[in-house]
C-alpha cells in the first residue's frame, strides 16, 4: 500500500529535542533515531494511519508521530495498551 509518508521517507527528520524525546521515552541509547524510526515505519507490520495532521506509525510496542506536511517525528513512545 502506498501512501505519502513511505513515498518521502528520505525526507522523515526530527529536531534535537525529537532526539532525546524518543530516546528517553523508548530507552534507546546512542543509536541513530531518525534511521531507527524510518526502518519501523517501512517495516511490513507497521500500521500507518493519517488522523488530523499527523501520520501516526505502530509497530511492534510503538507508536511514532510524524508531523503530515513537514515529516518531523514529533514524539514516539510506548503503545498504551
């Protein structure tokens, strides 16, 4: 299924607050977090919906938030069960 946040992942991207957002509400150390959020949301078992302005990607325990019209990861954290 095509849609618009898998046809720009190259342009997927957060801020240095993003950065250490998500690192702390995933507890994820020194990786790459943007790589770490593009791979998840191409991976075959992410569950992408668009709900307002924001695309909103779950995966796995996750949820990422990604702004619709700028690509930038807002927060992701833990999926509330």
């Amino acid at each position: 299924m095509k849609n618009a946040l898998i046809e720009n992942i190259g342009r997927v991207h957060t801020t240095e607050m993003g950065v250490e957002r998500i690192k702390k509400n995933l507890g994820l150390g020194t990786i790459d977090v943007v790589e770490w959020c593009r791979e998840r949301i191409l991976d075959k078992n992410a569950r992408i919906e668009r709900n307002g302005k924001n695309w909103y990607v779950v995966i796995d325990d996750s949820v990422i938030t990604v702004n619709a019209s700028s690509y930038t990861i807002i927060t992701a954290h833990k999926e509330k069960k």
